[in-house]
C-alpha cells in the first residue's frame, strides 16, 4: 500500500462512475403515460434533471460527495508512507544520535516535518531542558507527541467515516420526504393520475440510492486510510525506538 493511494482514490472515483449510471437507471421513473400508438419511448434522465427531480435533499448530498472526494485526495497524497516516515533521513538521524547532537537533531526535525521528525524532535526537546537522558521522561514526551499527531492524522480519516455514515440517512430523509408528498397527492386525490405520483416517487427512489453511492466508496476510503495509518505508526515506533538506542549506547563527543 506503500505506493497504491493515488491508484486507490482512481479506483474508489471509477466505483463511484460506475455506481453513479447504476442509481440513476434504478432512480428512473417507471409509470409512462401510454401514448396513443403504443410506441415505447426510451428517455435519457440527464444529470441536472436527476438533481431536479432528487429534490431538496440532493443538495447537501452534492456537497457530500465533492467533500468526499476532497479527503480521499487528501488522504491519498499525506499519507504516503515515505512521507511520514521519512526514510531519506535515516542516515543523517542516525549519524547524528551517534553525536548526541541534540541540537543538529532537533534543527533537521524543524527543517523536515513529518510525523517521526515531529516525534522524534519531541523526545530531544526533552532532553535539551533535563540537559541529561532520562528514558522514562524521553519515552513520555515521545507517547504524548505520538499522540498528538495521531489525532492530527486521524482527523481528516475520520471525516470519510462521518460522509459513509451520514449519507445513507441523509438519502433516507429525501425518501421520507418524498413518500410523504406522494402520500400528500393520493390524499387530495390524485391517484387516478400517476403523472402527480411520478415526482415524488423520484425524489424517494433517488435519493436512498445517492446517498448509498456516496457512502460505499467513502467507508471503503475509510477503512483503508485507517489500516495504514496504523501500520505507520508501529513502524514509526520502530524507528524511534531504533534511534533512540543509537544515543543511548553512544558517547557524546566532547
């Protein structure tokens, strides 16, 4: 997954194309009025006229599904393994903790930010103010610095959780809505013409079946962004770890 976010976001936008044609055939009106020569005439529904008839609700759904797109980007390119990590600086990390060059260390921390400089540089600033190294006060501030960009990268993640989540009830509310206005049409009898039922039935139809293709594709987005976030950050403990034993069992040069 090191390399496949960017090819993730095209897969989850190609789902989304291909769900998108999916919806809108099962959205599409059912009731035709029969014309005389009983010609069946097949109707393209365009996307402006599939928002008109969706109502209210395909509104803040828009909204929805451009946000949705928006984090699965985001995502996609902030979280790249190599970016949070930041291997390139391996050997100067390395070569610098074997110095206990505290300062050079939290200097390339500032000049390099990432979530194990950011980390890293929490447990140097520790020992730059107690002037010594204490591992139990240095792991403190490394936890609480782990923490911290934990919930800073989690953030936009869970927004995607939030999108699967409240699409679904957002489309079932323009259902609601719609049933409710057929139901309003029956009342004040128009039954006998299916013509007055066709909009309302549209709207509840279209509706459930956008916010289900919304919310498919953001909770895939989700779980994934999530599980390699995850694993970033064990190998994030790794490294620190790695690092942290160099200047412990390294003399400080005089």
């Amino acid at each position: 997954m090191k390399k496949g976010y960017l090819a993730v976001a095209a897969m989850l936008i190609l789902l989304v194309g291909m769900l998108v044609p999916i919806a809108t055939t099962l959205a599409q009106e059912v009731g035709e009025t029969a014309v005389a020569e009983q010609v069946e005439v097949a109707e393209t529904v365009t996307l402006g006229a599939l928002i008109k008839q969706g109502g209210w609700a395909m509104y803040p759904l828009g909204l929805f599904s451009m946000a949705m797109f928006y984090f699965i980007i985001r995502n996609a390119l902030l979280l790249r393994e190599k970016n949070m990590l930041r291997e390139d600086l391996k050997p100067q990390i390395e070569a610098l903790m074997a110095k206990r060059d505290v300062d050079g260390l939290r200097k390339l921390c500032a000049a390099n930010d990432s979530l194990l400089t950011a980390v890293l540089d929490a447990g140097m600033e520790r020992i730059s103010e107690e002037h010594e190294y204490d591992a139990q006060h240095v792991m403190a501030a490394i936890e609480e610095a782990g923490n911290e960009q934990m919930v800073t990268f989690m953030k936009p993640i869970n927004f995607l959780s939030i999108i699967g989540g409240t699409s679904p009830m957002l489309g079932l509310l323009g259902t609601v809505s719609g049933m409710i206005k057929a139901f309003s049409i029956i009342a004040q009898g128009g039954m006998g013409d299916p013509g007055k039922l066709a909009g309302s039935i549209g709207e509840a139809l279209i509706t459930t079946a956008t916010g289900l293709v919304i919310a498919i594709p953001a909770m895939i987005a989700y779980f994934l962004f999530k599980n390699s976030f995850i694993k970033s950050m064990s190998s994030m403990g790794r490294l620190v770890g790695h690092y942290l034993n160099i200047y412990r069992y390294s003399k400080e040069e005089d």
